[in-house]
C-alpha cells in the first residue's frame, strides 16, 4: 500500500452514492411530498429518536447471475414517544409488503418514500404507543450496486480464465441503507441476526459464525449466522462468493481466518499470522476481552478504500492483504501490517466505543491510525514503525494550513459531507493530537485513560468530551489537569499553531499565531491554543516542558544555551519560527553536528524552515542553506522529508516553461544525495528502514537520469526481459528497474504483459506504477482508458493511475482532460465527496502555478452543479493550492536562481582551484 504514496512524493506533492448533494435540514420552504404527492411526515435529513431498533432479522437471497437481490427485514422497535410514523432509510429499492407486527396482530403500513433524504415513512392508522415494543416487516429487492459501496458486485478472472462473480458489502458511512432498510445512523445499535441463501458452489460469511446451514427447494442453501453483539449498521457485513480460507486460534481462544480467491490463497500467510499477533495484543493492552468467537479478514477483488473494520469481518483491498514472501518488498510488509493494525484497533474503537455522530469521526479513524503506531512498536519492533510516523503529521498540515481546512470535530448533516470527513484531518490529524496528548499525559496516564473511556462506554456511542473526561480523572495525579480544556483548542478549531521563539540570554519569548498559507492575514486572527511546548537546549539533552495557554508568554531557561529546539522530536502538532539568530545557530549545528539532534527533530526543522517560506517569515535562502546538510543525512525520515520539501520547487517547474532552472534543481538535489545514492546495494539487504530508503533513492535517482542508476537499472530490465520474467530480481529495487523498463514501447509493452499475468499484487502495483510514469503519451491515455473500462486493469485503481499520470511531466495534461471528460461517470463510479473523489481533484491539481491554469481549473469546477460537485471542499482546497503555488513562484523564483546561479559559481571556483 506504501508503493504509490512513496512514487508521489517523488514525482510531486501530495498536500497531501451516486447519492446527490442533499439540502441541509431546515432549508425546505414548503413541507417535503413524497413520491406520490402526498407530504412526507419528517423535515430533516436525521432521523427522528420517536423510535429505536433493538433487533434485527435479516434475510438476504443474492443472485450472482441476474445481479440483483430480494429480502425480508424484520425489526423490532422500542417507541420513546407516542407516534404514528416510522421514519428510517432505504435508498434506490423497491419495498413492498410492509406489516406491523403488534401483539393484538399483525397489519399493514402504508408506505411513502421521500429519496432526497434516502427516507420512507411507515405510516400506522393507530398510534404506537410510548414505552411498547413493536415489530416492522418490511420486504424488498434491488439490484447488486455497480460501484464499490452497498452490497455490490466484485468480479476476477479465475487461472483457466473464466470470469468468477461475488457480491461483498460496504456500509460505511451511509449505505447499509442501499443493502437494505434501517435506521442508517451511528447512534441506532442493535443486534442483528441474519439468513442468507446461496447456490451450493458459493460460500457466505458475515459478522458471526455460521450456526446452521437450511437445505431449499430447487438446490439452493440458506446460511443461519449467530446473533451479533449490539452494533450500528454500518457494521454489518457479508460476502457470497467462491473464496477459500486458511485459519488459526488466538491465545485468547479466537478463530481467525483469511479469505481469498483460489489462486491467492497461498498469500495470506503473513496477514494470517499478524491478525492472530495483533488481535491478541490489543485484547490485552486494553483489557476487554474481543468479544466475538470469529474474525475475519476477506480480501476483495474490487474495493475502493483500503480496508473496512466491519466487527468480525474486516474487508481489505487485495494489496492491503496479500503478502508473498518472494516477491512483496519491505513497504510492502510495512503497509500489510500496519492496515490489519488499523482494522484490529477499530474493533474496539469505532465498533465497541462508537463515535454519536459523524462529526466525531476522528474518536475512530484517529484512535485507529495512532494505535497502528502503538501496536507495531511492540509487536513488530524490527517494522520500526516509528520512523514513518512523522509523514502523518506533515501530510495533516499540508491540508490543515489552508483556510478551508475544518475542525477535527465539524458538522455534518448530508451524506456528501459525511463522506469529506474521511479526509487527513480526521485521521492523520487526529493521530498526532492523541500523539502529543499521549506525551503530555506520559504514556502510562494516557493507557490507564483510554482503557477507562472503552470499558465505560462499551456498546455505547460517545462525543469527543466522554474521552476527555476518562483521561482527566485524579486517580494518576494529584492535581487535576483540564484536559478538556486543552484539547478542545485541537479539536473545535481549525488549522494548528506556530510558535515564534526568540531568545535573549536566558530569557526565551513566545508567541503563538495561526499558520496559514495565505496573504490574507485577518484570517489567522481569533486564534488561541494551549499548547503542550516541549524543548531541550545545547546545554541539556533533557526534554523541557511549558503549557502555552495565552498569545504571548516568557519563559527562562536554567542557563543561557547555543541553541534550543523546541517540539521535541516533534511530538507536538505545531510548527516553531526561531526569531533573529535562532534559524542560523540551528542551521550550524546542523552542518557541524547533526546527530546531535534526533532524526524526527532534523525532519522538523526541514519541514518548518520550507513551510515558513511560504508565509514569508523565512528568506528560501535561509532554507536551503539548512538543506545543505543533507549531503551528511542518512535516516529515512530527515532524508523523505527533505526531498518531500525539495521536489515540490522543480515539479511546480516542470508544468511551466522553465527548462533551465528545473534542471539546476533537479541536479542540486540529485548532488546533495549522490554520496548517499552510490552508498546503496542493488540487493533486499538490511533493516526495514533501510529497505524503503534503497527502493526510495534508487527510484529517484533513475527517475532523475541520473546515469549510474540508468545504466544499472537498464541492465537488469533487459537481463528481465530476456527471460521472459522469470529471473527475479531484487524486490525493493524492482520500481526502478521497471521505471527505466517503461520508457520505450517495448520496454512498456513487455511489462503490461507481465502486469496482465501476474497474480502477485504488490508487483502488479509496481508495474502499474512503473508504467504511469512513461514518458510514451499514448501508453498513458491508453492506461487511463483501461482502467476505466475495467477489463484488462481494475477500476478501483483509476484513480492512482490517474494521479501518478498527473505527476509526469509528460501526462498532466492528459490527466486533467480525462478528470474533466469523465467526471460524471468518476463521481458516480467513486461517490460524491469520497476521500477517492477528493484525492483525484487535489492531486491532480496541486502542482499548478500559473493564472492561466487557475483560470482553467476555476472555469470547470465552477461549471458544476451543486448535484455534481460544486460544494465539495476539495475544489476550494484547490483554489487555495494553486493561488498559494502562484504567490510562491512570484516571489521566490528570482531567489532560488540567485541562489542555485552562487552555488554554481562557488563550485566552478573550487574546481579551478
């Protein structure tokens, strides 16, 4: 999964339903019709609490060969207030056949649909009573959905080539209502019990074990399912198809199994062995119990997003499943482990302890992402997880310090907005605050804290305060500390601080200010956090600790120091500006002694010194004086983010008509590592760290022309080649080797046809990659074709192979015309304001610097309806991207020539003499 993110940052930055665009609630003048004209009895867009589902009876009949499906829902209702209308969600199928289930017998409701809200209204002629249990039976059909949510087809081609048809599901966030009626929200738990028939050659699994299986009439079979815990809809699960298994127990007593097609089975050997690793460390470390006797994990032969925590069937895209030994590289196993992390740690939070609402989603996405962190430091210690932390939090500033960001904690109404909050906010974003509370509160509080919020609210649904309050408790200090009062600064505002630090002898001035990307500053005005400031000084290695609660504080250090760095090893989410000499004793230190400072803290001063040239309070010469260092830097962190900051300067280059300063760039960088490069082995040799950094320098550096790495690259392609693919090469050094492959017709032609036969996905993605960025034009438009039509390259990789054309220099134009002539199908294929949609626009977008691209970019998105996109945050993200990219390129293009033409002159000097 990590192959792609590590290609775009080479090749450029990443800032980091067909369901319409729906009013909010309140905005309708007039009361709602439904479909027959008469008026729908609810006006919002949520629920009404009149009435709750305690329990579900689900049967599902699925067709593989007519694509469609029928079934029957029964759900047994508490009614809080006296009513005559049942209101819950259905959305794009036909229900028929609705009873009320009363203990005086049963009746039927009258129906109406109200589609813009995804709503029907059971309509009882008797009122139902308060404080009564009641039971709905509802009957319905549709068709198996055509794109990568609801209950939806998914298709491969089996080894002898025939095509083989299963149907899997993905609810979350509002689509359990497109598989079948409910009440389609978060707060909504229930219990389900589910029946689904299949033909004797499939096999079904859902979120509980099979109890029975029922013989039918006509051959058919019916699977009975145990009875799950009490969950919210977008949990549910369940998959009909030919998979086969391999199983093993937990310590715990937990069966754990992997499914996957026949011809992928023999890879699931290392998820098998992690998931059994990591469910059992996490029934420990929190110290509840997994409560189900099963959990699976299903890889999908199509799948939009990466994986899907449904309790006790997690759903995986193949490439975040399926490992081969052989042929899967260092990132590969990296990225595996860290998804199971991520699914495992949902099953607690986000199943167990569930967010109320959707604007509280980060409670699960980012307590899920920090816990792949936490999880693999201890279990998989050789991953060095640690060291790739840091890109999180840079990717979520990237996003955070544009003024259309939004707050961690934001609301939401419509499905559309529901969808955007998966986005580097919520997730990324929400990782690193928990991060820096983690080590403000020191690990130990922070556990005992966490443990507390999951057992209180077990099978419960929280808001972000009930966290708070279970981390604040006296039990582990003796004076209570107001964590609510700190951590709403990071959760209900938006954007992250910059702290300016200037020092005087002992004396040290702070002031804090938002960090914008912007020159538009009474927006960065009204701004105030309490920020846990960590930092250590020349004179003493131990971490300092000050809570900046007000704009502007002093404090004074114990004696007067060289230097101080501040956010250590950059456990904070802030960024720090060192006023007057402060750059300048930090960039000699650099050049003089760098390890005296840690890897993180070398990452973050690259970051913050780049970032800060773009709001003017640091000159870029001063940046890239710092970057000089890196010709001595060796750890993957400080190296990924100095070329994460450098890159970017030649990319915004390559999509203007500035040969020649793009080449000075290029060959500035390529200088500054070229120790480094020469210094790596064509071989699989070394730590995890060192693995991903060969495969990153070694794809550079061939990306770059630069020649020893050509040659060598070119070598081993042809020696490849004239094996018809069967001499193997290297892993982690096979993106290079296919990057030069690629850039002939032949080159490219032969690795298509091994990309076609291939059954490994992480050298499938490889190839994919490989081939996005050739220089051949027809090869890319023909790729994108493709992978639309979804024949011979699946669609859910449009987007990636979209986005990796965007980024060569000789594809963007071809990405943005095919992101323009294909939108209609894109959202409808991906979904309106999906975190696929979102990506597609900004990354497509983001390398843009000219007013006639801004003008091109604003006429197309402006030419959207609400209905097809107009509103979505990325396109104002975009805006604010390429304006910012402009104001960059004004003001800094005449300095780094400047700079870039002296240090071309000081080298000639030092030649002549």
């Amino acid at each position: 999964m990590l192959a792609v993110p590590v290609l775009l940052l080479l090749l450029g930055p990443f800032p980091l339903s067909s369901a319409a665009q729906l009013p909010n609630p309140g905005q309708a003048e007039e009361a709602l019709l439904a479909t027959n004209g008469q008026p729908f009895p609810w006006d919002s867009m949520r629920l009404p609490k009149t009435v709750s589902p305690s329990h579900y009876d689900l049967s599902l009949h699925p067709n593989l060969t007519t694509l469609d499906f029928t079934g029957v829902v029964r759900i047994q209702l508490d009614v809080h207030e006296d009513t005559s209308a049942i209101v819950l969600h259905a959305k794009q199928m036909q229900v028929s056949k609705v009873w009320l289930l009363a203990p005086e017998g049963a009746r039927p409701l009258r129906v109406l649909e109200y589609p813009r809200f995804h709503q029907l209204a059971l309509l009882s002629n008797s009122v139902l009573t308060k404080g009564r249990r009641y039971e709905v039976q509802l009957e319905f059909a549709a068709n198996l959905s055509d794109s990568f949510h609801g209950f939806y087809k998914s298709s491969y081609h089996s080894s002898r080539g025939e095509v083989r048809v299963l149907a899997s599901t993905q609810f979350e966030a509002t689509f359990a209502r497109a598989a079948f009626p409910c009440f389609d929200e978060p707060a909504f738990k229930a219990n389900f019990t589910i029946q689904i028939i299949r033909e004797p050659r499939h096999i079904a699994i859902s979120n509980m074990p099979t109890v029975k299986t029922v013989a039918l009439p006509g051959g058919l079979l019916e699977d009975h399912f145990d009875t799950t815990v009490k969950m919210s809809t977008y949990l549910v699960a369940y998959i009909v198809s030919d998979f086969l298994s391999v199983s093993k127990t937990t310590q715990h007593g937990v069966k754990i199994s992997v499914y996957a097609v026949a011809e992928k089975i023999d890879q699931t050997a290392f998820a098998l062995d992690a998931a059994v690793k990591l469910l059992d460390f996490y029934d420990d470390y929190f110290d509840i119990p997994y409560p189900l006797p099963k959990q699976d994990l299903a890889a999908i032969p199509d799948f939009q997003s990466g994986a899907m925590e449904n309790w006790g069937l997690t759903t995986y895209r193949e490439t975040a499943l399926l490992f081969d030994p052989d042929k899967s590289s260092a990132s590969d196993k990296l990225g595996i482990t860290k998804v199971i992390a991520h699914e495992l740690a949902h099953q607690w939070f986000g199943n167990l302890v569930t967010m109320e609402w959707w604007n509280d989603l980060w409670l699960n996405e980012g307590f899920a992402k920090f816990m792949e962190y936490i999880s693999l430091d201890i279990t998989y210690p050789e991953l060095q997880v640690a060291d790739f932390f840091l890109e999180k939090c840079f990717a979520a500033m990237e996003v955070d310090s544009l003024s259309s960001s939004h707050p961690v904690s934001t609301d939401v109404e419509n499905p559309t907005q529901i969808q955007e909050m998966f986005d580097s906010v919520s997730y990324d974003k929400g990782a690193c605050i928990l991060n820096m509370l983690r080590d403000f509160l020191t690990p130990k509080a922070f556990e005992i804290g966490i443990i507390r919020y999951l057992k209180r609210y077990s099978y419960q649904n929280t808001v972000s305060s009930h966290l708070w309050e279970s981390l604040t408790d006296k039990w582990y200090s003796g004076d209570e500390l107001d964590v609510r009062a700190i951590m709403d600064t990071w959760t209900l505002q938006e954007g992250f601080p910059l702290v300016t630090v200037e020092i005087r002898g002992r004396e040290v001035r702070l002031s804090q200010e938002r960090y914008l990307k912007t020159d538009d500053h009474s927006l960065t005005e009204g701004f105030l956090w309490q920020i846990p400031l960590t930092y250590m000084t020349s004179a003493s290695k131990t971490t300092h600790r000050f809570l900046l609660k007000t704009k502007t504080d002093v404090l004074h250090l114990p004696e007067e120091a060289d230097w101080v760095k501040f956010n250590v090893d950059m456990s904070g989410y802030y960024m720090v500006h060192y006023a007057g000499d402060g750059w300048n004793s930090l960039i000699h230190l650099l050049q003089h002694n760098h390890t005296a400072l840690s890897s993180n803290d070398r990452a973050s001063l690259i970051h913050d010194v780049f970032q800060l040239v773009s709001t003017g309070k640091v000159r870029l010469d001063t940046a890239l004086e710092l970057s000089l260092y890196l010709s001595r830097e060796t750890e993957i962190m400080a190296v990924t983010q100095g070329f994460g900051e450098l890159v970017p300067l030649y990319k915004l280059m390559e999509k203007r008509d500035m040969a020649a300063l793009e080449t000075q760039m290029k060959d500035y960088i390529v200088g500054l590592f070229r120790v480094l490069i020469d210094r790596q082995e064509w071989t699989d040799s070394g730590s995890v760290s060192e693995r991903v950094l060969r495969g990153y320098l070694l794809l550079f550096s061939c990306v770059r022309n630069y020649a020893p790495c050509v040659a060598k690259a070119s070598r081993l392609f042809h020696s490849w080649r004239d094996s018809d693919g069967s001499v193997s090469l290297p892993v982690d050094i096979t993106m290079a080797v296919f990057v030069i492959g690629a850039r002939t017709p032949e080159g490219w032609d032969f690795l298509f046809e091994q990309y076609r036969r291939s059954l490994q996905m992480s050298v499938k993605s490889r190839m994919k990659s490989a081939m996005s960025v050739s220089p051949l034009q027809d090869k890319l438009r023909w790729m994108m074709e493709q992978s639309l039509h979804g024949e011979l390259m699946k669609t859910q990789d449009l987007p990636g192979v979209v986005i990796l054309v965007s980024k060569n220099p000789r594809g963007y134009k071809l990405a943005w015309d095919f992101l323009r002539a294909n939108w209609p199908t894109l959202i409808k294929k991906f979904d309106l304001g999906s975190s696929t949609i979102s990506h597609l626009v900004t990354e497509v977008t983001n390398q843009y610097s000219t007013r006639e691209m801004l003008d091109e970019v604003r006429s197309f998105f402006g030419s959207l309806t609400e209905e097809s996109g107009s509103e979505m945050r990325c396109i104002r993200q975009t805006y604010e991207t390429i304006e910012e990219n402009i104001r960059w390129m004004d003001t800094n293009r005449p300095l780094l020539q400047a700079w870039l033409d002296k240090r071309s002159r000081r080298a000639a000097t030092r030649e002549d003499l």
